[in-house]
C-alpha cells in the first residue's frame, strides 16, 4: 500500500477538513502504532498503520451529509478550549463530522456538516464560487450609493471582494434589512465588506447555500442532504 499524507488519511476519515487535521498533529494529540506524531511531513499506511485522535482510533467512515439551521452562540469549530456549544454537538450522528466553512458565532442560517472532506475542499474552494445568500440588518438607513459600491466590490484585506448581488428588503432611518448574495468565503466577509460602507451589522442570517435553504428546518435543527442534493453539491463543484 502506498503512503499516504497522515493529514490527508485524517481527513478522508472525517477527522477534520484537512488544514484542521495538520493542526491537530501539530497540537500533538494524533498516534501513529502508539507513538505521538507530531511533525509534518508525515506519512502512514492507512490500511497497515495504528491512527488514534485523542486516543479514538480511526476508521473509514461513510460519507454523511447535513444541513443545520445554526442558532446564535454556537461555534463552528470542533475543539473549543472554552466549551461553548459546537455545530457538531447539535448533529446527532455517529460519524465525525465538521462544518463546511464557517459561520461566526453570531450568525444564524444555513451550514453543512459532513465528513467528505474531498466536497469539503471543494465547496471552499474559491474556483467554485457557490452562491450563499445571506439576509442581514444593519443600522440605519442604507443609501443605494452604499448598495452600487458593494456590488462593484470593495477592497479587503484579501483584496477586492468579487460578484455581489445586493437587494434592499427594508429600511428606515433606524435600520435596513438587505440580501445579499456572495461566491467567495473569506473570514467574515459579510460583515467586514458592510462595515467597508460605513453600516454597522445588528443581525447576520446565510439563508442559502445554492439552491439549500431552511425550509423545514428549526433553528437549532438539522436534516440530512438528499441523494439529489449531495449530487447536486458534487456537481456544482466540478471542473
Ligand atoms: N460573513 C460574515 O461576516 N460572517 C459570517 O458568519 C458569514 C459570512
């Protein structure tokens, strides 16, 4: 059997996304036949090799797939040194999922779990630019020049943020409620690209992610992905 990356092997078990499984070696709590590895490079012999994550051994999994409707206060993170409630703890399945990017601990909405790793890179993966569609309320009165200015793109750190469709659902001189709709996923992005325009976020809902949304779903709740649906995801994200 040929070696494979010790991250990688992590991974497609459903660890962990693959950047999370480097850390978790790194953070010394993975064995390889006993033996704490923790440098990378590291190879393994998945089929041969001993693998324990905190002392669990791991094993091929399934590949399972959620959809959760996350209520205020829970964290998207697997491991939470202050032991604030995970994503993952409101997900009852045997499987060792994790979320597909994330959402702040703030925001409320849509977010898939699963333990596909491979669709997980993927639907991060900014060649794919995957709608998500987000309802936000913000304070005060949003102008159109503010709503122009968002769609153009402004710039981030990261650089200048892409495609953008803004819709305004509400407003008054207390606050507005805008949709809008991005394909790329960078760490707040949301939040920060409003702030870019002067408007101070109040409330942050992802009501889709492509065509998913929450219908059916409570908060705090979740439901599998339909066959069609993961097939769909899968599709969405190929060449
Ligand atoms: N953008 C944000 O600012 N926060 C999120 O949670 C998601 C997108």
């Amino acid at each position: 059997m040929v070696e494979q990356r010790l991250q990688k092997v992590l991974a497609g078990a459903g660890v962990d996304s693959r950047r999370k499984c480097e850390e978790l070696i790194l953070d010394g709590v993975v064995r390889v036949n006993r033996k704490v590895v923790d440098t990378l490079p590291a190879f393994v012999d998945p089929e041969k090799d001993i693998i324990t994550v905190d002392g669990r051994r791991i094993r091929a999994a399934a590949k399972v797939y959620f959809l959760l409707n996350k209520p205020k206060g829970v964290i998207c993170t697997n491991r939470d040194p202050q032991g604030r409630t995970k994503a993952i703890d409101l997900v009852r399945t045997a499987e060792r999922v994790f979320c597909i990017g994330r959402l702040d601990v703030d925001t409320t909405g849509v977010i898939i779990l699963t333990n596909d790793s491979e669709l997980a890179n993927r639907l991060t993966h900014p060649r794919y630019g995957l709608a998500k569609t987000y309802v936000v309320k913000v304070k005060g009165q949003i102008g159109g020049d503010a709503a122009e200015k968002l769609k153009k793109g402004v710039w981030l750190a990261e650089g200048k943020t892409g495609r953008t469709s803004v819709k305004i659902l509400k407003r008054n001189y207390k606050e507005s409620l805008i949709e809008i709709t991005i394909r790329q996923g960078l760490n707040r992005q949301v939040r920060r690209m409003l702030l870019k325009v002067g408007l101070r976020v109040k409330s942050l809902k992802r009501t889709q992610i492509g065509k998913l949304t929450a219908r059916g779903i409570g908060v705090g709740k979740f439901r599998p992905l339909s066959k069609a649906e993961v097939a769909w995801l899968k599709k969405a994200t190929t060449a």
